[in-house]
C-alpha cells in the first residue's frame, strides 16, 4: 500500500474556514438566509464540532444542533456558525465561548417551544429576527409537527440542497482525511484477513477489526462491520421486498465455514471523514476462487477500468453509467452491473454515502446532471452477480483532478488477484 498523508499535512482549521465559506457561498447562490442543522454530520460539517458516536436512544436526547447564519456580522466579518451542545469541550476553538450554547432537547415536554425561544432571542440580539425562509435538516418528530406553528410567518425548506452544493467538492485538506481515514481501514483490514478462517463467527472478526482500528489511530467508527455469507440464489434466501440481492445484512455471530463467499464493507473515521472500504473474501485456509469466481472479478474490474477510464472534469454521471454498462454488457444483455436498489457510485466525505449520488433510482437525467469537476470524491462499487454462482463485489475509491483522477484506496484484490 502506498504511504497515506502525514496528518501533520492537514491544516484543521484551515479546513474548517474553508469548509464555512463553501457552506455560506451556497447559502448566498440559494438564497438562503439560516439554516438550523440537526443531524451530526451537517453539524460536525458547517462547525467543526466533534459529537460523539452514539446509540439512537442516546442520539435522541443528547442533540448537538448548529444555527449557521449567511451575511456579515457587525464587524464586517462572515458570521460564525452557533453551536448547541451537550459536549462544550469537543467545540472547535475559533468558536468563541458566547457562540456555544446549552442543547435542545426538541422530543422533551415543551421542547419545540424552548427551541423557538431561544433563537428568537438570539436572532433579536444579532439584530437579525426571524428570515423569511429557514433550511432546516434532521428534525425529530416533534419539531418537524409544531415547527410550522410555532413559526408560521417562516417557510421551512429543505437543507439538503444547500448541504449537497457545498459537501460535493472537497478541499485540500478534506482529502487528506478521506485518505488517511481509508488507509487506516484498509491496515486493519490486511491483519483481519490473516485471520479469516473457517470456523470464525462474524462477530470475532468485528472485534478483530475494531480493537485494531482503533489501535492505528481512527477516531471513530462509522459502518458497523459487514462479513456477509452470499447464499449462491435469491431463491435460497434472505427474501427481500424488491426482490433482488439481500446485501447488506446486519452482523450476527453465525460460523463461517468453508467455501463461504464473504462480501466485506467497512468503515471508519478520522477527524470527522469517513472512509469506505468494500471486497469479497474467501473463507478456506487455502482460499483460491474457482474459474467461474475468477471470471466474476476480472470482470467486475473491467467495469471500473471503464468507468475511470472516463472519469475526468466535465465528464457527467451520465458517462459513467454508460461506461460502466458497455463493459459488461455481453455477459449482462446489457443490464446495468451494479445492485439496482444501491448504485454505480456514491461520494464519501462527513457521510460515509453522500453526493455525488450515480446510478440511483433517481433515473437517467439525474446521472446527466452530475458534472464531474476536481475535488469531487468517487466511491465506484459495481456489482457482478450471477444467480447460481452468487458474486464478486468490491470498492475503489478516488477523487477527481484537474486531468482525471488520483487513488485513494488501496488495497490488493486477494484471493483473487
């Protein structure tokens, strides 16, 4: 494997300004005034916080929020996001003590009211007041229902928009993370492969995987780890509502046995990004793949080979889906090669799936839409399944250039090449 960045590489707070005035910028091009965050990856994004990784239940009651305000203050500067947090001491420290606040505790008796008031009061004392329209994200269930009453004279929409415009394009500093958080996976994925072997539970190798992630220096953990035995046909089970490969499946401490077709997808984070990594195993103490699984790979390959083949500024998702679907089509009677209920491509940045979205159910003119352009980070997770013979699915990860792309996975194929 090649040498990831050195951390001391990245400048955080530098990245955290870069990543406000990215945010603010699309606020301005969309004509939004305020945006009220509640889930933790927009969060951490427009503040730099660091919220820890909990349970739903916990989620639930321990929110960290963000008010992210576009303009200038008093002084002429770019407003400063104001956070709202159980946990003070894991703010950024250009965030100055009068812009961090006590939480919200939105699903509480009279919650949605103390959110209401509160900014209120602190709109009023910015001199600002209430903007005419407000992009809120994650609301719980009840903010979502007494918002528009307690705010009727506001138009809620919808932050998604706004997120996505700003997270596409990543900087300097943010692909240093991604890199390093995916070459801490992949380290620790090298040592969990020593140990795959038949008669292992699905739950060893997590604590095989965890203990040494964090022993490399990961700073959280983002996918719960995924060993999954691929039952050769849809027809033998799991059944799925919409019919085809049941992937992924939670983790259990089922026994691997011998023979087994594992398909792998971890990940894991570092300061705030995530990485992803994807590849199908083999469980034997001496794992070599049949002709027909080596067929599978070689050409899972040739769909990524083709896809960044094309992958360059300019080039759409369009181009992509039709690279992709080119290179297997004699073998597939031209079916695109990737699980329909999943997608060609996704980007990874703060979420571990997030834009660019390629090859969704979102159709063929949404593809078109996407327009590549330097810093835009590409996971490419094609899938060659053959209802029989089971599959062979793995997944690369590279970010655009000026010219075409750079790597940022990688890890060998074994057992398979």
């Amino acid at each position: 494997m090649t040498a990831p960045p050195d951390p001391g590489d990245v400048d955080l707070v530098r990245m955290r300004s870069q990543r406000r005035a990215r945010l603010t910028a699309a606020m301005e091009e969309q004509g939004l005034a305020a945006l009220l965050l509640f889930g933790t990856s927009p969060v951490q994004y427009a503040t730099g916080a660091q919220v820890p990784t909990a349970d739903a239940s916990h989620g639930q009651y321990l929110r960290t929020a963000a008010l992210v305000l576009g303009g200038r203050d008093a002084t002429g500067q770019p407003h400063l996001p104001h956070l709202f947090t159980p946990f003070p001491d894991a703010a950024p420290p250009e965030l100055p003590p009068d812009h961090v606040h006590p939480p919200f505790h939105p699903e509480l008796a009279g919650g949605p009211e103390d959110v209401v008031r509160r900014l209120g009061s602190l709109l009023d004392d910015l001199g600002l007041g209430w903007p005419d329209r407000l992009a809120v994200d994650d609301l719980s269930g009840r903010l979502f229902a007494r918002l528009p009453e307690l705010l009727p004279d506001v138009a809620l929409a919808d932050a998604g928009p706004v997120l996505s415009a700003a997270k596409i394009v990543k900087t300097a500093d943010e692909l240093r993370c991604i890199h390093r958080a995916q070459h801490l996976n992949e380290q620790a994925m090298v040592d969990v492969q020593h140990a795959l072997r038949p008669g292992l539970r699905q739950t060893e190798l997590s604590g095989l995987f965890l203990r040494r992630v964090f022993e490399l220096g990961a700073t959280g953990n983002s996918v719960d780890p995924i060993w999954q035995p691929m039952a050769p046909s849809t027809t033998g089970g799991p059944w799925t509502t919409h019919g085809d490969v049941a992937f992924p499946l939670v983790t259990t401490d089922r026994i691997l046995s011998e023979g087994d077709v594992v398909w792998v997808d971890t990940g894991i984070l570092w300061n705030g990004y995530a990485s992803d990594f994807g590849r199908t195993w083999l469980v034997s103490d001496h794992p070599r793949p049949t002709h027909h699984q080596f067929t599978q790979f070689r050409r899972w390959k040739d769909v990524v080979d083709a896809v960044l083949a094309e992958v360059r500024p300019g080039a759409t998702g369009g181009d992509l889906t039709r690279a992709a679907t080119a290179a297997d089509a004699a073998a597939r009677d031209g079916r695109q090669p990737w699980l329909s209920h999943f997608y060609l491509i996704h980007g990874v940045g703060t979420d571990s799936a997030e834009m660019p979205l390629i090859g969704t159910d979102l159709g063929p003119d949404f593809d078109e839409s996407i327009v590549l352009s330097p810093g835009m980070v590409l996971v490419l997770e094609p899938v060659i399944w053959e209802d029989g013979h089971a599959g062979y699915r793995s997944e690369e990860i590279v970010a655009v250039t000026d010219t075409g792309y750079v790597q940022l996975s990688d890890h060998p194929y074994d057992p398979y090449g």
